[in-house]
C-alpha cells in the first residue's frame, strides 16, 4: 500500500497510461478513502505508478488520509485506522511524506512509535522517506536537523541514489536526507553499523548532530530520473518519494516468493537487515 497525505490523489487514467507505456500488469487498485479523479498530485501519481511498477502484479491499495494534525500529516490515525483493518491489512506500507522532528511533539511521536511496533509485529513493513534536504541545518548554521517519521527507530528509512560512472555503479544524491535523531537514542541492531561510519574519513564533525541518536536512512534505492504519469503527459521527477515506492515495490516481491512457499512475511524489516548486513556484508552495497 501507499499512504498519501496532504489531499494527494492520483487519477485512474495516468495510472492507466503509465501501465500502458511501460507494458505492466494491470491491477484493480483498491482505494481507500477520498480520491477524486479531478485533483491528481504528482506525489501521489508517482507513489502509486511505481509501487505497481516495481512489486508487479501484486494487489495493492491507495490509503487517502485526508485531514491534518497540527497542520501536518495525520500520521497516527493512518496507522492505527492500517492495524485495526486487521488480516487483511497489507504487508508492505509506503509512506513517501515526512516533518521535521522538533515540530513535533515528542508525545506525539511517542505515540506514533507504539502503534509502529504494534503493526510490526502483525508481519507488516513500513518504509519511509528520508527527505530531499540532505541533513537540514538550523539558521544558526552549526546544528543539523532531523526529519520525523523517518528517523523512528520502529520503521526502515529510505534514501535516494543516482548512477555513476558507467551506470553500473550507485551513489548517494547529494540531497538525499540522513542524519541521527534527538528523539530516540541509538537502537541495539545499528551499533555496529554506525561504527563502521565513524570509522571513515571525512564525516562530518561531531558536534553537528546527537551521536548517541537514530541513525538514518537505513536503506536506499535509486531516486533520479522517474518517468511519471501525469495530467495526461509524462514527465521526470525524483527524490525519496521515488526510491521509496520503488523499494517497497521490491519487499513485496520478496514477501510474495515467502508467502508461496509458506513462509511469514519480513515484517520490520530492521531487524532483518543489519543482522544480515554483520553477518553477511555482501548482501548489501554500502552507499
């Protein structure tokens, strides 16, 4: 599923021409919530296109979550309204929306990180965009700043790549957001991981960030160069809010050839992933 925040629809027939022109299985969408045909957001067009692009032919469903919290996303009543659907809820959830962390209150997202680990642990995987400002900074100019919800410890956060070179090779984009929370510390599987970070030359000093915080993104996937849909034509676009459709695409694949063969879903996938990264490096590419 995506999440689609902020009154982003996307319209039926881009969704249809985007399938068309890259010769991709069609489905029947099951939406809920609002989506009027008549007010589609690129956002939204794009999470859709390439969350179906990716994960093909896996059924799928638009979550519109119209209203605001604060005058942000009503992130808690997504999850909670997700969970509470029960069984039939899907396994991998999208979310290519995010805030600053200090915006929100710290109960708030408190709060938030009880209904994530509650959905987790019914086999599901939420992914969340890292942001497009790379770490942020604050007007002083000598703090970086971290995005909320994805630097929740409770969910995978997902950066942007690019190619380079001869294209078989990937790096990060240079606005591709990260950085370590100052609302959560450190969880135990990312220990080792960030200490191989420390461990290189060039990061940034120290006293620019909460080095006893969350580390993120935990993952990326390419971010550039998206063809989309959209009011008809197509047009490129790209950011976090690609790559994360895009790797969610790619879990569902995943779940899918473990479902067959009886096995559970992935579920959170943190636990899964940095355990497999210490024991096996080459599973992954470090960007």
């Amino acid at each position: 599923a995506v999440a689609s925040f902020l009154e982003q629809y996307y319209n039926e027939r881009d969704l249809q021409n985007f399938w068309n022109r890259f010769d991709i299985q069609h489905l029947n969408v099951k939406v809920i919530g609002p989506n009027p045909q008549d007010n589609p957001g690129l956002e939204a067009a794009l999470d859709i296109e390439y969350i179906t692009g990716v994960g093909e032919g896996i059924p799928t469903w638009f979550v519109s979550c119209p209203g605001l919290h604060d005058g942000q996303e009503v992130f808690l009543e997504w999850v909670i309204n997700m969970t509470s659907i029960g069984d039939e809820s899907p396994y991998v959830h999208s979310v290519s929306y995010g805030d600053i962390e200090d915006t929100i209150s710290k109960e708030y997202a408190d709060r938030l990180d009880d209904e994530f680990q509650k959905f987790g642990a019914t086999g599901r995987t939420v992914l969340i965009a890292s942001g497009d400002d790379g770490v942020r900074c604050n007007d002083a100019g000598n703090k970086f700043v971290p995005e909320w919800p994805t630097s929740s410890p409770w969910i995978t956060a997902v950066g942007a790549t690019q190619p380079d070179g001869a294209l078989h090779q990937e790096s990060s984009t240079s606005w591709s957001g990260g950085g370590f929370s100052n609302y959560y510390p450190t969880p135990k599987y990312q220990i080792g991981a960030i200490a191989d970070y420390w461990a290189q030359p060039g990061i940034p000093s120290k006293s620019y960030y909460n080095v006893s915080g969350r580390a993120y993104p935990d993952v990326a996937a390419f971010g550039v160069n998206f063809v989309v849909a959209f009011k008809g034509s197509f047009t490129s676009v790209g950011g976090t809010s690609a790559s994360t459709p895009t790797f969610a695409g790619i879990i569902s694949l995943l779940n899918n050839a473990r479902l067959s063969v009886n096995k559970k879903p992935l579920g959170f996938l943190n636990y899964v992933i940095y355990n497999k990264w210490s024991k096996v490096p080459n599973a992954f590419k470090d960007i």
